[in-house]
C-alpha cells in the first residue's frame, strides 16, 4: 500500500506517490524539476503574508483574490505574480491557515481551475 500522498514545499499541489520514489520518499519534497528549481522566493514569502494580512483585516467570513495579494506585493507589475499568489494560497492551505473556494464551496487546491477565492480555514 502506498504512503499518504504529501504537499509540494514550492506550489502546494499534491504529489501522489510513484514508484520511482519508493526508497526516497521521506526526502521527497517537490512535484517536479521546475518546482525543485523554483523553491519557495522572498516574493512567494511575501505573497503569503499579505494574503494573511488581506484576511485579518477583513471580517472572518470574507473571502480574498489572490489578485489582491499580488496588487499589494507588486502594485504595478501584479499580473506577472497571479500564479505565484496562488501557489501562496495553496500553501497556506497545506499549513490549515486558509480555504479554497469557488462558487462559495471549498475545493481541492490542487485540481482546482479558473478563478478562486482565499477564505481564512474554519475551525
């Protein structure tokens, strides 16, 4: 039986167990090369503590864009760090810190497509 599946440190996706992977997986820590590559930067850092402080401001029920997260990163330069907001997001959904949500339901972060709410995670 395969292990539980684990959370890559850099885009918060789920990574599934392979076989490839079966005397390594305790060091396992990304999905892929581009991830391993990538690793998690000063502006992801900051992309998640401004999703943070966006929802610590707001009432606990409300819920963020991840557009909102990377206007205040990068005020003029916001578009090019949509992506890395919203692998912030799901990050903080592996820490329990937020939810997903579209059309008001919680979803997996990992499959989810389109366009996506940021909520403070219920208790």
């Amino acid at each position: 039986m395969p292990p539980e599946p684990k959370t890559c440190a850099s885009c918060g996706r789920t990574i599934e167990w392979r076989k490839k992977w079966e005397r390594d997986w305790d060091q396992v820590r990304y999905c892929s090369t581009a991830c391993r590559k990538r690793g998690v930067t000063k502006t992801d850092q900051a992309l998640q503590d401004a999703i943070i402080e966006l929802l610590d401001q707001r009432a606990a029920t409300s819920t963020i864009c991840p557009s909102e997260a990377a206007k205040q990163v990068d005020p003029d330069g916001w578009r090019d760090l949509m992506e890395p907001a919203r692998r912030a997001a799901r990050r903080l959904v592996d820490e329990g810190r937020v939810e997903i949500t579209q059309g008001g339901h919680v979803v997996d972060p990992s499959t989810a497509k389109g366009p996506i709410r940021v909520r403070k995670a219920r208790s």
